[in-house]
C-alpha cells in the first residue's frame, strides 16, 4: 500500500506505505519539512491503519529517531493504546491492530 498527499499544483508533499511481514505491518511516513505540523503525516496514519485492520495484519509498528518530535507527536492521535520502545537513538511504537476497530474514521478530503 503506497499513499501519496500532493499539494494544489500536483507535487508530492506528503508519502506513506505499509511493508507487510507475516503478522505484523511497518508504516513508513515522509512529510515534506515546509508541510510539517498540518496533520498530513496523522492522516496517512489513519489511511494505513484502516488498511492493516482490513488487511488481517496483527500489529502496526514503525520506527524513528528519539528526538524527533513532530513524528513522536503523531502516536497521540491514535486512538489506541500505543507501545513505545526506546533503544539507543531509535524509537519504536507499535499498536495491535484489533485495537483500531470501531474507533479508526477515515474521511476522504
């Protein structure tokens, strides 16, 4: 799953994808640095999380560097327990997916 935001002229500002393993899914997000803090990157998250959940993945994870603390602020708007992991400079959170049914709204711009 490859998912794109572009920005009134057509260029790509905004990309996210999912890398599947057996049970488990990665989301990866890219957010151009002059559209940061829009809520681009919370909205591919939440497009990504409805396609793990419809996709029969058991866990939605990614990775980041710690610091970093626009995309340490998009974990927040999940709305479902996230588990964070600190190891070294890398950050991972993960979410089990069955934890997203019912509260996961996905609206179309």
């Amino acid at each position: 799953m490859h998912l794109a935001a572009r920005d009134t002229i057509g260029r790509v500002v905004a990309v996210g994808h999912l890398l599947p393993e057996r049970t488990g899914v990665e989301a990866a997000l890219l957010v151009e640095d002059s559209w940061q803090g829009r809520g681009l990157g919370t909205r591919l998250l939440r497009y990504l999380g409805h396609h793990a959940l419809t996709g029969g993945w058991e866990t939605l994870y990614g990775f980041f560097l710690a610091g970093d603390e626009r995309i340490d602020a998009i974990p927040r708007h999940v709305p479902a327990p996230v588990g964070r992991r600190e190891d070294g400079g890398a950050v991972t959170v993960s979410i089990q997916v069955h934890g997203l049914a019912d509260r996961l709204s996905v609206r179309r711009p």
